[in-house]
C-alpha cells in the first residue's frame, strides 16, 4: 500500500509545474473570449442575385389517376373525367360507342391537374418531381397510378411526360355516416415523376457579357456588386445600370464562362444596413419589422370600445278568451362598453429590442398593434416604412 501510495505521489505534476498549466489555462480562456466564436456570415453575389435568363420554367398538364379504390370522380357530375379517359382509350385503338360513354361510372379514375418546375439547364431524359391535384370530387387520390400525361410549358409545346404512383402524405376512412381525416388526401406527389422531352435555351453563353438581376429593388446593393466585381476581375468588369440589373463583361468560351460565373457567385459583398420597413398582415394580425427600425418619442392612449347584442326570444300567449294569436317575439339588449385609455408615454428607442419593449408596455393585441403603428408612423415618430401584405 506504501509503495502505491509512492507511485502515485510521482506521477503527480511538481507546484511549478501546476502554476504553469494553470497560467495556460487561463491564457487560453483569455483568448477564446476575445476570438469571435461566431464571424458574421457576410452575403455573397449568389444570394442577393441571379443571372437573368436562367431560370426555371413552369409545366403544367391534364392526366387521369387510376387504380382508386372506389374513391374516384362522379362521373355523372364531372363529365370531363368519363371524357378524358374516352380520348385515352381511342388513343391506345379502343372506341366506344357513343351511348355507353354517358353511361360510364368509373370510380376507380380521377381527373387531376399535374405541375411541374422545369429547371434550367434541363436535358432530355432527366427526371423531375411533379405535384398532381384533383380537379373532380375524388375522396382521395392514395393508391392511384397517374397514366401518361403531357406537360406544356405557355407557348403550348410539350416539354415532360410525367407517369408513375402517387405518394399521398394522409390516410382517411369513413363508415356510418361518420369520417376520419388525417391531412389532405386530394393532392400529391411524384418524386422522378416526369422525364424531360425537350431543352430550353438559356442565354448564358449569348453575347459579350452577362447580365445579373437583384432579388430586391436597392441601389446601394447594386452599388456594392458591382465594386465587388470591378475588385475581384478589374475596373470596368462590372456596370450597375439601374437598382437591379448589372451588366457584366464575361469570357467567351463556355467552360471560362462557367468557370469566371463560378468564382463571381462566390464573391463576399460588405454589409450594408437594410432600410427600415414593418410588414403589416392585416388577415393574421402578424407584425414583423426588422433592425433597422427606429421609434422617437412619443404618447400614447389606446382603449377598447365593445358592443355586445344579445338576441332573447319570448312567447307571447294571449288569454284564454281573447282572439289574439301565440307569437314569438324578439327582445334585443344592447350594451356599449369603453375601457378607459391612458396617456402612456414612450421613450425614443434606436435599437429594435428597445422598440419591442416600447411596444409591449402597451399591452395592446397584435389587430390593435395595426393601427397604433399606422397612427405612429402618420405622427411621423416611427422611423420605417410600412407595408401592407
């Protein structure tokens, strides 16, 4: 026990030793505080722009879902359903006669309509998701094969040829009168659904140049991209011609033109302050405003007016020997309540944590916060623009 004891006490650090391990814990402590833990993400070309033409283009077609069980179309109610599945089977030689088309009921079939997003730079053969929607009183759409189907792009040219199984994201059942639902059964998707049948020119490797289009309407950020740009490739690479567009001189060759848009996406650009604004949702009572916003003092008194109407039926019934009649009146009682308002003074505020704390001393609802806002801004004391979505 002694001679472990001894071993132990050895393998122990000396005092010196432990005074510099101490120091070098504390140094480095020191230096953790004072390194930024986490920089600030400045903003590169790529999110703040794009180059105008490439772009992706929107497909959309009319198809059939088969394969429902019984939760199909009415076809006595959606005389396009019995009408789309008619042109389909005369197209694969099949002809019915005109009598019994009337007469079909096929609630297996459901008539959709199918979208798709065609990206750019998109070749013959790639696959694309496609979202398909009932157009018809379909229960439900899960377990339904969608059949071959044309995608047309707006100049009415076929684009994609989209088929395959639907991924419906719900599950319902129904028995008695009664109904279970869990999510929406109407629409769904197909991952890889569509394959791509034709190309769309883009005019990335059209002309001397490029042009960039911002995301936002900001000639300080156009400003900015295009100082960027003359830095990284030179002066005169780069021309901003009005708050969105950007004029760019760039290589002829496809693959440096690749190449140089690679290394021009990727370019940092310096913060700037975002101009102030207030998003107002008057269907939600959602307020967002950023960090730019600034409030001046001001005062002010807000109170609550309610109006409540309370309807009460009575019978009114004559006497037994009268020759009146038993009828129902109504007994209206309205009541007109004012909470009294205080004057409550608000104090200028330069950060937005200091005008959420301004705003929430009020203690009014986000629908009375809408025209407190407006009020302060028509006051001239809310230092923002405000819009209305």
């Amino acid at each position: 026990m002694h001679a472990f004891k001894t071993r132990l006490l050895s393998t122990l650090p000396s005092k010196p030793a432990l005074r510099w391990l101490n120091w070098l814990l504390a140094a480095s402590c020191l230096l953790g505080s004072l390194w930024p833990l986490d920089p600030a993400h400045a903003a590169r070309i790529k999110e703040v722009a794009a180059v105008e033409g490439v772009r992706s283009n929107q497909l959309t077609g009319f198809g059939l879902v088969v394969g429902l069980d019984g939760t199909g179309d009415q076809t006595t109610q959606m005389p396009y359903t019995s009408q789309g599945m008619t042109n389909y089977l005369q197209q694969l030689g099949i002809t019915l006669p005109s009598a019994s088309v009337s007469q079909l009921q096929m609630k297996n079939v459901a008539a959709v309509i199918v979208t798709a997003q065609l990206p750019a730079f998109a070749r013959p053969g790639q696959a694309i998701d496609v979202s398909v929607s009932s157009v018809g009183n379909s229960k439900s759409l899960k377990g339904g094969m969608l059949i071959s189907t044309p995608l047309k792009g707006a100049d009415g040219e076929i684009y994609a040829i989209a088929q395959g199984s639907l991924v419906i994201a719900g599950a319902g059942a129904s028995a008695g009168g009664s109904k279970v639902q869990v999510n929406h059964l109407s629409s769904g998707r197909i991952p890889g659904g569509a394959q791509v049948e034709r190309t769309v020119l883009t005019p990335l490797q059209e002309g001397n140049g490029i042009t960039l289009g911002l995301q936002a309407s900001d000639f300080q950020t156009a400003h900015k991209v295009a100082q960027a740009i003359n830095t990284r490739f030179g002066a005169g690479a780069a021309q901003a011609i009005d708050g969105r567009t950007i004029r760019v001189n760039a290589p002829t060759e496809p693959d440096a033109r690749v190449s140089f848009m690679a290394e021009l996406e990727e370019l940092s650009l310096e913060s700037s302050v975002p101009s102030a604004r207030v998003v107002i949702n008057s269907r939600t009572g959602s307020i967002v405003m950023n960090q730019a916003v600034t409030l001046k003092a001001c005062a002010i008194a807000h109170g609550n007016l309610s109006i409540s109407i309370t309807n009460t039926p009575s019978v009114s019934q004559p006497n037994a020997l009268a020759q009146g009649q038993t009828a129902v009146t109504n007994k209206a009682d309205i009541q007109i309540r004012q909470e009294p308002g205080m004057l409550i003074e608000l104090p200028q505020a330069a950060q937005l944590s200091d005008v959420v704390r301004a705003l929430n001393s009020l203690g009014a609802t986000p629908q009375d916060l809408l025209a407190i806002l407006q009020a302060i801004k028509a006051a001239g004391a809310l230092d923002a623009e405000l819009e209305v979505i």
